[in-house]
C-alpha cells in the first residue's frame, strides 16, 4: 500500500471522528439547555473526563496527517487536491486554536465546580464555550468535507515531469 493512501486516510478519518465528535454534541446542547445546573455540572465534568483523553490525539492525529498528505502533494499545487487540503488545515489549526483559548479554560474551570453547589450565573459563564463549540462544529465539517472533496481530486504524489519520464 502506498504511504500516501495511507496518511489520506488517517487524515480523513481523524477530521471525520472530530467532526462527529462536535455534531454529536452540538446535538445535544438542547438537552444540555433542559438539565438543572447540578446535573448539568455532572453531565459535563463526566464527558470531560472521557473527551479531554481523545480529543487531544485526535487533533493532532487530524493536523499532522494532513500536513503529511499536503507535503507529499506539495509539486501538485496548483491542482484542487492541494488547495482543498490546505484550507482544511487552516480549518483545523482553526479549531485547535479557539479550542485552547476558550473550551480548554473553560473545561478547566468546570472542574472545579462542585454539583452540589454551581455557580449561580453558570449559563453565563458557559455561554462562550457553547459559541465556540457551534463554530467549530461547522468548520470541523467543512474541513472534514473539504478532506473527502481532495481526495476525489486526488494526485499520485509523484511530479508530473517525473511520470512523464517513467512513461517514456
């Protein structure tokens, strides 16, 4: 199998579980609207614990692949396949980057909150993290639908002038 497929792949694939990840939860910020704060503390401190233990090598894992594939296809840079994958990088520093200046702290913060006594203006508090959360939710589906598009665009990452030469 060539190494290509296989970072194409592993690209994909990490944008595509990152992008399920925030629909999913995007999803369920109606009924995280519906809980009382006690329970919603515990609800989220509980998703937390899980997330904060995959989301980090998914990021990276979606980030380095990407930049893996967009350096084998580099001599193809004119061609659709790089430019869809170069904006899907941008997309997911995108998320990385708002991820730790708002949802990181905020997470964080959420931990030190006890269930039986939350903070009285916890929605207010919350309110950036769930903002953030519906933007990256759109843009890690984008990057996620920007991926897939590359790859029907795809190139074989040998430079033209070489397959000319290997032809003749």
């Amino acid at each position: 199998m060539h190494v290509l497929t296989v970072i194409r792949a592993i690209a994909v694939v990490c944008i595509g579980l990152l992008a399920g990840i925030y629909l999913a939860d995007r999803a369920s910020a109606v009924a995280r609207a519906t809980l009382d704060v006690s329970s919603f503390v515990q609800y989220q401190q509980t998703v937390h614990v899980t997330y904060v233990k995959v989301m980090p090598p998914l990021v990276f894992g979606a980030i380095l692949a990407a930049l893996g594939w967009i350096f084998m296809v580099r001599l193809q840079w004119r061609g659709a396949e790089f430019w869809l994958l170069a904006v899907s990088i941008c997309a997911i520093i995108f998320i990385a980057a708002v991820t730790r200046a708002v949802n990181v702290p905020l997470n964080d913060q959420l931990m030190t909150w006890s269930v039986a006594a939350p903070p009285a203006n916890l929605k207010e508090l919350w309110a950036p993290w769930e903002r953030v959360d519906a933007i990256r939710s759109v843009v890690a589906i984008g990057a996620f639908v920007m991926q897939t598009l590359a790859l029907c665009f795809k190139s074989s990452g040998t430079p033209p002038s070489s397959l000319s030469r290997e032809a003749a």
